[in-house]
C-alpha cells in the first residue's frame, strides 16, 4: 500500500504536468503503466479503465475518478506547479486520481474483496463530454457493474470530511447564446437604425424575471449572462449584439421551461423593437441523482473509517458529467471535505487554489473500505 510521501510524490506530478480535455495523453499512459504495474487488465480509449478481481463473485462495481485540468493560469509559488503555461489542476482531479490509484494499489496487494473492480479514469469533465464519451465506448456494456461511484474534493470543508445526499446531488448546465439581428447605423442618428445593443440589455434585465417570476420559490435554478459581444465602434451603432450565458437547474422540467421563457422573452423584446432574435440552448450537463443504495453504502463506509459524514446535504449548484453515469447504473457522488487553510480553502477553479496531499491516504482507504463492503468475501465454503 502506498504511503504518504508516495501519494503525494505521484499527485504533484500529475499537478507539474496538466493537460486539457480529451488531450491527456501522458496522464492516461502514466495511469495505464501505473495500473499494468499493479496487474490489473488495463483497457485504453478515450479514457483508461482497469479492471481487478478477487474471488469467485460475479458482482461488479465501478469507481470513477476525473483526469483533465483546465485552461487557467497557475498563480500558486509551490515547488510543483503547473509546467503547462495557462494550464492547471485548479479543481483537484489530480488528486482524485491520486487516491483512486492509491486504492488500487491497496486493493492489489491485499485483494480482499469477492468480485470485480472496475477503477474508470475519465477525460474531460470539465467540459461535459468525457463521461458521454466513455459510454459510447461501451464501457458498461463491455465492463458491465451494479453500482458507481465518484469523489469530488470540496475546498472550505473539514478535511476528510464526507458529505452526499440521495436525490439530486448536483445541477444540470445549460449554455445559452442569444443574438439580436438589429440595424448599424452612424451614432449620431440612433433613429435611423435599430441600435442592437439597448435591446439586447433590456434582454438581459429580462431574462433574471424567470427564477424571480416564473419559477417556485427555492427552485434553486441560477440564470448567468456571461458574455455581451457586439460588432458596434466608438461611432458605429451595433447591428448585431449577442449574449452568452449558463442556467443551472435541478429538474428537467425547470430546465425545459427556462429554455422555453428565454425564447420567448428574448424573441418577444425583439419584436417590440422591430427586430429579431435567434437563441440556442444546449444542455451538456445533466442532473446529478444518487441512488438510494449506493448513497447509503458509502455513508456506512465513511463511518466505518471514523470519517464526519453527512448524509443528506444540500445539493450543489454546479455539474458534473457523472450524472451520466448515474443515469445509466445507480451510482453515488460524494464531496470530500479538502480543508479550510490556505490554498485548500480557496475556491475550485481558482488560480492559487491546491488539492490537499494529506487527503490523500484518506480517500484511498474510504475507497478500499467501499469495496470491501458491497463486495465482501464469503466465508469458506460457502458459494
């Protein structure tokens, strides 16, 4: 079983070495040699996945950790930081890979467990596609398990500490891009053209009356105008003005109605107007729903490892692909707490933001005590 310093040695390589969605060509070969190393049957596509079993069980589970980083800056002045100028492991899934190849490690060396472990190390997340990649792949089809699992640091929280909820654990995103087709013209005479962008800002105040007007209270849903882009100069009025923006929400059917009021609100100000207005609305992030079992078997094994857990937390407001996973198997997401000092504390996706190596030894026994719980050995003799 690897140690501390061995942990930690392994995770701030990954850290020195970032590479973005569908690109991590050397994080996937250093995994795949990793788990080769161990004895594990390693299969490699979009993303890598080894497979390790113990016993004569036909059970299967899956056990899921991220692999891309994203295209930040690294301000931090540790000893290891980002080698990959603009890119950087500012949401942990150096770490999350770390203590999963810490629990295979432990896992291989002392299988006591009766089935099949499918440890899956999945491309671009941040980005929505890597999970929907993987299972186009056929994943589950070729590797087929009755449960799945995955672990999300979360800065600001007690180190260790084990949060999750059966239900919805996570908000869908939805991206949104809406363009107002007005008419240029000279800045000195607004009356002869239709100045695109007052119309587009009058689209903006609009659009904040669908979670306060036509949404319940506590809805939880969050609609963001991101970008405002126009082709408008210091004398030229703007013909054109588009808007980009990310919804989240906690039901489909929340999600289908703001898509429905975006469009009709943005195309019925541009018709007061005398213009037009084109949206898109493309959801790439599902809802994140825990399955009731799954969800209890890793409250029991976070307990078991005297971990603080708490069962039934709020549900988060940003995405994760693994909601696609979910939807196909019953799984479970969970957030381990990564500390509250310094760069641990600081936000996901922050440029100075750290995952915490002393979570490390943490997360790969709570993922070794999780397989030997819904994978537990028979006692002799019995089949």
């Amino acid at each position: 079983m690897m140690d501390q310093e061995q942990l930690t040695a392994l995770r701030q390589v990954f850290h020195r070495q970032p590479e973005l969605g569908f690109h991590e060509d050397r994080t996937k070969a250093r995994v795949a040699d990793f788990l080769r190393d161990l004895g594990l049957e390693v299969h490699t596509g979009a993303g890598v996945i080894g497979i390790l079993r113990a016993g004569n069980g036909n059970r299967a589970i899956g056990l899921r950790a991220d692999m891309d980083a994203l295209p930040i800056l690294e301000t931090s002045t540790h000893d290891y930081v980002s080698q990959t100028d603009g890119v950087m492991h500012a949401c942990g899934h150096d770490g999350h890979m770390t203590m999963l190849l810490g629990a295979a490690s432990a896992l291989a060396q002392a299988p006591d467990f009766d089935g099949t472990v499918v440890f899956i190390f999945q491309p671009n997340e941040e980005h929505g596609l890597g999970a929907q990649a993987m299972l186009a792949e056929g994943l589950l089809v070729q590797h087929p398990v009755e449960e799945i699992y995955a672990i999300h640091n979360l800065p600001g929280a007690p180190l260790g500490q084990v949060s999750t909820r059966v239900g919805l654990i996570c908000s869908s995103e939805s991206l949104f891009e809406i363009t107002v087709h007005g008419q240029g013209g000279h800045a000195s005479m607004p009356q002869a053209g239709r100045d695109a962008i007052p119309i587009a800002a009058e689209i903006v105040q609009a659009l904040q009356t669908i979670v306060a007007r036509k949404l319940g209270p506590g809805a939880g849903a969050v609609v963001s105008v991101t970008e405002f882009l126009t082709d408008g100069q210091r004398n030229v009025l703007a013909g054109t003005a588009t808007l980009k923006g990310d919804v989240r929400a906690r039901t489909p059917a929340d999600r289908d109605a703001i898509g429905t009021q975006m469009a009709q609100i943005a195309q019925g100000i541009a018709a007061a107007h005398g213009v037009t207005a084109q949206v898109s609305f493309n959801t790439e992030f599902i809802e994140t729903l825990n399955a009731e079992g799954p969800t209890q078997a890793v409250v029991r094994a976070a307990r078991a490892q005297g971990l603080e857990t708490i069962p039934d937390r709020d549900p988060m407001s940003f995405s994760e692909d693994f909601a696609h996973f979910c939807a196909a198997v019953p799984g479970c997401f969970l957030l381990l707490g990564n500390g509250q000092e310094g760069a641990h504390g600081q936000p996901l996706h922050a440029s100075d933001y750290d995952f915490n190596d002393a979570l490390l030894p943490i997360g790969a026994a709570f993922w070794a005590q999780l397989v030997r719980d819904r994978l537990p050995q028979r006692p002799d003799g019995e089949t």
